[in-house]
C-alpha cells in the first residue's frame, strides 16, 4: 500500500523537454499464459497526426573539455615535434580502431550481427502487440516512464499485458539508444518479477553495443534468473565501463567457471582493494561460485546468520549454488522477488509453493502453471498425507466421482484464505477445474466463486454459460462479475443495483460500487442518462482530467496500444486495489478497449471486483 503522488518526468515529442506531474493510484517463460483463443489482435489505423521523436539525449561521458593555451607562440622545434606527435597519436588510434573492429567482425560476422531496428522475443503473431505499436512516440519519453514505473503493479491482467509489450518484437522507438531501449525494458520486467523474460530479453543486443545502463540490466536479469554464467559475455567490457566492485567480482566467476584459478584469484583480489568492495557474504558467495568452477580453495562456508535482507545479488548466486537460503529471508524479499523465486529452479519445492501463489497473482505465472507445481510438489510429498494436501483436493476438484464431490474439493480450496493475495491465487489455481462444472442453479451460492475462478485465468466463454443462472438468482457479487466479464451483454444492467453494490466485499463497499460503474461505463454497457445519474450519486469525478489522462486518450486516439498499455502501468503503480482510483481505471479500459484490447480490459474490470 503505497499512497503518494508521484512526479514523473518525460520527454515529449520533438526536441521539447516536458515534466509531467502523473498523480499515482492513491490510498517463467517468456510464452503466453492466456487461454487459448482468449482475445485477438485488432486491425490498426494509422495515427492521425504522428509526432517527430526527440533528438538522441547528449551523453555528459563524452564531453571533453577543452585544453589549456599557452599565452606564448611555439618556436618551430615545438611545432614539428607537436606535428609529429599528432601524426603518432593519429596512427596509433586508427591502429586500435581498426584492431578492435576487426575484433567484433571475428566475434560476430556481419551477416550474424542482429537489427536494432526492432527488438524482442516473441513475435507480434504470439503477443497480439503490433511491431509499430508505439506509432511515432517518443523514445526519450517512453524510456523514461519504464525506468520510474513502480513494479509490481495492482493488476495482474494488466501485468501480463505489459509484459506481452515489453518483450514483443517491436519497432524500437526515435530518440533513444537501442541498448538503453532495451535496458530500461528489461530492468522493469524484473521489477515485475519476470526474471525468466528480462534475462532473454537482454541477449537480443550484441555485446559490441552495450551501454552502461544496458549492463545494469544484464546484471539484475542475471541474478534474478540466478543464472550468473549469463554475466560473462559482457564482464570485461562491463568492467571497463562501470568502475564498480561488482563487475571485477563477475569477471572472477566467469574465470573460475572455466577453470581460470589464477585470473579469478587476481580479480577476486582487485576487487577487494575497489572503494566500496563487497565483503562479508556477498564476497564469500562470489568465492564460492569461483571455487564451484575451478575446484580450488575459495570455496567458503556461506553462513546466513548476521544477514537482515536477501539482496538481488544475494539471491542469485545463493539461489545458484543451491544454498539453503533461510525462509525468513526469502519470504522478506519483495514481490517481485518472489516471483524470481517461483522460476528458480535450484531452490527446493517445497520451499516455493507461497512463491508460486504470489506469482500467479502477479502474472508471472499461468493457471497451467501452478495446477503443474502443485502436482510436482505432491510427488514430493507424504503419499498418505494427499487427500487432505492442496494438491489432493485439486485432483478430486478435477477428477472427483461426482459434482458435488468435485464442488465440495473447489469450497475447500477457496476456504480461509489468509489473505487477498492468496484468495486471489486459489481462484486462479482451479480455473480450469472450476470450468468443468456444468450450470446448474443448484449451485446458485457457489456462482459467483465459480466464475471469478473462471475469469481469473481468462475463461470468458466457459463463464458466460451461467448466465441463466445467474439471471435466475440474486448473488450481486456472480451478476456483476457477469456484467463486465462476458464476451458479450447477458445480463441486464440495473442502475439501482449498480448503487447498491459492494455490501459484504472486502473493502470498501463505496469504491466497489464506483468500480463496477466505471467499468461497465468504459465497456459502453452502460445508458449515457444512467452513467450520468450514477456519476454523482457514487461521487465520480467523471470530468477530472490531467497530464496523465491527455497522455493516455491521445496515446489511444493515435492508435498505439503499446504506448497504452504503458501508460495504463504507470496509472496502477500501487500493489494494493484499494488504492487505485475509480477515475484512472475508467481510462484504462476504455482506452484498451479503443485499441482493440477489449478483451484484457473486461478482465482487468472483473479483476478489480474480484479483488478489492
């Protein structure tokens, strides 16, 4: 819960530097994780007025400053001997200029050298985001909102969206530097939790080109997979380029990794002697990953005892040599850390199952995906123990002898969450199960567990088939959920009801009335005359408009769902739902919805009556 107004600072079209004051909600595997045949991409116009991108930022490194004159003119000696000098210089710098090209045209030939025209992992065919889906924007502006955006965001199904436009293949935007691009795109996945997306993303860029900033992402990626061998591509330049005790420590793991004892030593050493070095256990875990590769004496004892936080670097390598790193500290690492710990596959099993739920919340991973860890981690188990285990009630969830015993296994399973997160999480994990119920009104008090679990995981066509009963009954909570989840109409909207709603939630029954207003108000399922009249009885202020809310109906007008879907993020920047303002969802799904992400904006509407 994070209550704050935030400054935001970008760079606008053209050369014009603009600071835009963006209020904030107040108060795996990089595949899809969507049902199949969930959504499909919409046909894009062209953006009426395209904006001219900003001139490339001037970078400070590179200016030099001018040498001192002397007052008196060279004699002729001096002269000649300066000329000569000059000559030298000159010929020895285009010497190593043409050493150090002919260096990368041995490492990489020019017919492997990749575009940095467009970057990505996954096709546009996959995600569903167009290759131009950030039309004539602003690189210079678009960067700069992905390094501010606070991750992880309130929404899970506007998580994966960012994702899907975080590692698309797309065109990389004028006014930026491609690695910086992809730098800053990587470094907010893994603040997203998405370790597994971020740690391919930054291989698309070869390690020629690397920037300062591109190899901060190279680093955390890294770490966050726990795959510290990923470091060694970029070590040396790395090195070079950010005078820091980490990258000496990488060099010296990459060295020992391939049995080099003599070069890690030497580097373990310089980096003990770098201002700032790292000691303590953050040295010993480097020791360690040296000692693993070249079987020699650094291999210390890693003891946990005096460590108060479970750093990204602590994690990593600790994660990588399969430690034991204690429960405590694992479970104190943030939400995104989490997530890495979901898709780290050293760490045992049954230490993850808590991670995998915070995961899928956060979208890193699927409903498939935890109803498989779950299975994993019961062929781990006490065999005699599996009835009463999560994974046993899951099977007679799917597999039980009748509906009724298959409904009783999914009431267990929703039963005393110990929080939002984790309720959310348990409609998530029976998804699939919960879609195999037949509609029935005998299980009118189950409908509307039944169909969050449903559109928790995107089954939108399996859980519009209770409508009827729905219609038939009097479980507000299953009709609203209904009302801005469907494909399609199928329940009648009622203003009075609409007022009404919200008594018996979690929260606040006022903003769970304002969010189901605004929702079905942003999906046009709502009478103009109506969404006028509800406006102010539930205190909407409809009208309000800012920075943040010209950004994103401009970004829409254009027809640029990426540039959208970025902006959507940067309006949800809070883990809490109780803290996103009414208002600010109403623009993001309407606009997702203008872009032809009408699908994911249905399911970011049920998602905030589900959770709030």
């Amino acid at each position: 819960m994070r209550p704050r107004t935030k400054l935001i600072a970008g760079i606008a079209a053209g050369t014009l530097v603009l600071a835009i004051g963006i209020p904030v909600a107040i108060g795996q595997s990089p595949q899809s994780i969507l049902p199949p045949g969930f959504g499909s991409p919409a046909p894009r116009s062209q953006p009426a007025e395209p904006t001219q991108p900003s001139a490339p930022p001037v970078d400070s490194d590179q200016v030099q400053e001018l040498p001192t004159l002397s007052l008196a003119p060279p004699t002729q000696d001096e002269a000649d001997a300066a000329a000569n000098a000059q000559d030298e210089a000159d010929n020895t710098a285009n010497a190593a200029e043409a050493a150090a090209e002919a260096l990368q045209k041995q490492d990489i030939p020019e017919f492997a050298r990749r575009s940095t025209e467009h970057i990505g992992i996954l096709s546009t065919s996959v995600t569903g985001i167009a290759q131009d889906g950030f039309g004539a924007t602003s690189g210079g502006y678009l960067k700069t909102l992905l390094a501010r955006l606070d991750a992880p965001i309130a929404s899970r199904w506007l998580s994966m969206l960012l994702r899907r436009v975080l590692t698309t293949d797309i065109d990389t935007p004028g006014g930026v530097n491609p690695s910086d691009w992809v730098a800053e795109r990587a470094l907010l996945l893994t603040r997203m939790g998405e370790a597994d997306s971020a740690h391919l993303l930054v291989q698309k860029v070869d390690p020629d080109k690397g920037t300062p900033r591109y190899y901060d992402a190279v680093m955390e990626s890294a770490l966050a997979a726990a795959d510290p061998g990923a470091l060694c591509p970029v070590a040396d330049a790395a090195d070079g380029a950010k005078p820091t005790p980490t990258w000496p420590l990488a060099r010296a793991m990459c060295a020992g990794l391939q049995n080099d004892g003599g070069t890690a030593s030497a580097l373990v050493d310089r980096a003990r002697s770098l201002p700032g070095a790292a000691d303590g256990i953050d040295l010993a875990l480097a020791e360690r990953v040296v000692g693993a590769g070249t079987s020699a004496k650094r291999a210390p004892d890693i003891q946990w005892t005096s460590v108060n936080e479970l750093t990204s670097w602590r994690f990593g390598l600790g994660s990588a040599l399969g430690l034991t790193i204690p429960d405590y500290l694992l479970d104190q690492g943030g939400l995104a850390m989490q997530g890495w710990r979901a898709r780290a596959p050293m760490l045992p099993v049954a230490t993850r199952l808590k991670a995998e739920q915070v995961a899928a919340t956060l979208g890193v991973v699927s409903s498939a995906d935890l109803v498989d860890f779950l299975s994993q981690a019961a062929e781990s188990g006490d065999p005699y123990a599996m009835d009463d285990s999560p994974a046993g009630r899951l099977r007679k969830a799917y597999a039980g002898e009748s509906e009724s015993d298959r409904i009783t296994a999914l009431r267990a399973l929703w039963a005393n969450p110990e929080d939002e997160r984790a309720q959310y999480a348990s409609r998530i994990l029976t998804a699939r199960a919960a879609a195999r119920i037949k509609p029935s009104s005998d299980y009118a008090s189950d409908t509307a567990a039944l169909v969050a679990s449903m559109l928790s995981a995107g089954l939108d066509i399996q859980a519009a088939r209770w409508a009827d009963v729905v219609r038939g009954g009097k479980d507000d909570e299953a009709w609203a959920l209904m009302a801005v989840g469907s494909p399609r109409p199928v329940v009648d909207i009622d203003a009075d009801r609409i007022a009404d709603f919200g008594e018996g939630g979690r929260g606040s029954a006022k903003l769970r009335a304002q969010f189901l207003y605004v929702s079905l108000a942003a999906l046009g399922r709502l009478k103009a005359s109506d969404a006028q009249d509800l406006a102010q009885k539930l205190d909407v202020p409809m009208g309000v408009r800012n920075v943040w809310t010209q950004a994103i109906d401009q970004a829409a007008a254009r027809r640029e769902p990426a540039t959208v879907a970025v902006l959507a993020a940067v309006g949800m920047q809070t883990s809490d739902w109780s803290q996103v303002q009414p208002v600010f969802l109403y623009h993001i799904i309407a606009d997702l919805r203008s872009v032809g992400l009408e699908p994911e904006a249905r399911m970011i509407a049920a998602e905030a009556l589900m959770r709030s």
